[in-house]
C-alpha cells in the first residue's frame, strides 16, 4: 500500500473535486486563533507590569514585562506554523488569510506598541534630560512613533493580502523566495528579543528610551519598504535532513535553550539588518552608466 502525505489523508472520499475534510481547515485555524491569544495575553501581562511599577513592586513588573516579551516571541513561531501547516494539508483560503492578518494586526502591531509604550516610555526619568523643555517633545514624538509603528504594520498586511508575487526592489536568487519589506512578525519579535535580552526592567534613562523610539521607528519603515527578506518559505519541514543540517539544528536549540537572551537577540539583529546590508549592497554594486552621447544637430 503507497504512503500517503498528509494533504492526501485528509482528502474527503465523498467530495467529487478531491477537497480537504472539512475538519482539516480547523488546523491552520487553531494556530491562527493561539496566534491571537498569545498576542492578547502580551498586552495583559504589559498592563500588569505597568501597574505594578507605578506602585512600586519593581520585581513584579520586570516578571510581567518579561512574560509579555516571552509571549510574543512563541507567537511569532506560532504564526509560522499556521501558513505552512495550510500548505501542507492543501487547506489554504481566503478566510484563513484574513483571519491570520487580523490575529497578526492584534499580536504584532497592538501588542507590541502596548509592550514598547508601557516598558520603553511610561517610566522614562526626563528629569535627567540637559533641556527640560524637550520633554514634551519627545513624548509626544514617541506616542507618534509608536502609533505609526502600528499603522506601518497594518498597511505592510494590507500589501500583502492584495498583492500577487511581489516582487522586491533588490531581487535576489529565482530559486529562493523573498519578503518584500520586513514582515511584521519580525519586527514584533525585534522588540521583544529588545525587552528580554535587557531583562525586562522599564527604561528610565532618556537616551535609552530615544534609542528605542529611534529602533521602533526604522522597524516601521522597513516594514512598508521593498527591501528583500527571506521568506524561509522553500524550508521543508518534512524533507530529509542531511548531517550538517541536524547538527547545525541540534547547536541552535542548545544556544536558545542556554542563552536565550543572547542568542534571541541577534537572531533578531541578524534577520532585521539581512534586509539593510542587502540593499547597500546592492547600491555599491550598481556601476554608474555612462552618460549618453547628445545628438548630433545638422545644420541645412
């Protein structure tokens, strides 16, 4: 008897045009619906840790920030699995796409502003700063930055949910496939490796918290740019692993399990400037064009 994948074991017998049972659909669904959970209980555990900084239980809070950041990351891998396990059970639709943009507006746009304002700006010591006068300045830019951070994030969906094979402004090798500009989970995740690598206590320093509204700011804009990400998407998880593979997978997971704040933090780095040194890249390659000669103009 043949060996049947996993889209062909869940072929419906009955059905004339060989579709998926009806219960396949529900697979990308829950980890969709786990996607939204995790991102709303980020933004619990964000309020919770506000609260208890402003009366004072600083443990209790860095623990609530923590847990915030650490949500955020497993959704961000959760997200990852709900696109391809409707790949590979051929259960891809329309509503799973627009239910995942909006699981993904929640998890990685709200949660991660809540997350960014509530532990990178609400406890700031602007005392601190040489002008007192530019205080409300820089509250207010970061309120705006953050506010835009979200709407970059909700228009870079958008853009993907209505555009067929983009294709971005550095393409790169035919045979891999690509983002076009830094996807959403990523920056999501950029912030919370941010936030747990700095052991979660709120900012207080006015440099710190201008350096982060600086950070949230280019995430914005690599999100609604046409730089080139890899999407991983040509990754099987199901192909055989060679040798090299297992043990390269095998040392990131002990590096994870082992300095996670660390090690997260510059997987993050590493994908967030993959985009950035790609495009300078590819503008120092670009060779100037020599100048068309004029037209000659005959007289007569």
């Amino acid at each position: 008897m043949p060996r049947l994948n996993l889209s062909e074991r869940l072929l419906d017998p009955n059905s004339p045009d060989r579709r998926p049972r009806r219960a396949a659909y529900a697979l990308p669904t829950m980890f969709t619906a786990g996607n939204l959970l995790l991102g709303f209980l980020a933004i619990v555990e964000s309020f919770r840790g506000a609260m208890d900084h402003a009366l004072g239980a600083g443990e209790a809070a860095r623990d609530h920030f923590e847990l915030a950041a650490i949500m955020l990351g497993i959704s961000v891998f959760v997200d990852g699995l709900d696109g391809r396990i409707a790949r590979m059970t051929n259960t891809v639709s329309d509503f799973g796409r627009e239910l995942d943009s909006l699981a993904d507006v929640i998890s990685f746009g709200l949660a991660p502003g809540i997350l960014a304002f509530t532990w990178g700006l609400q406890f700031v010591d602007w005392s601190l700063l040489p002008d007192p006068s530019l205080r409300v300045p820089l509250e207010r830019t970061g309120y705006f930055v953050i506010f835009v951070y979200l709407l970059c994030g909700a228009s870079r969906l958008a853009r993907f949910n209505v555009q067929v094979n983009p294709v971005p402004k550095n393409p790169g090798r035919p045979d891999r496939k690509y983002f076009v500009g830094l996807p959403i989970p990523a920056a999501a995740g950029m912030l919370a490796a941010v936030v747990y690598a700095a052991n979660s206590y709120p900012l207080r320093h006015w440099a710190a918290a201008v350096a982060w509204i600086a950070l949230i700011g280019l995430l914005a804009f690599l999100m609604v740019s046409t730089w080139r990400y890899r999407s991983f998407k040509d990754f099987n998880l199901l192909s055989p692993r060679s040798f090299r593979s297992v043990i390269t997978l095998g040392a990131m997971i002990f590096l994870i399990v082992n300095f996670s704040q660390q090690v997260l933090l510059a997987m993050g780095v590493a994908y967030t400037g993959s985009g950035i040194a790609v495009r300078i890249g590819g503008l120092l390659q670009r060779k100037p064009q020599a100048a068309a000669p004029a037209p000659e103009h005959q007289i007569g």
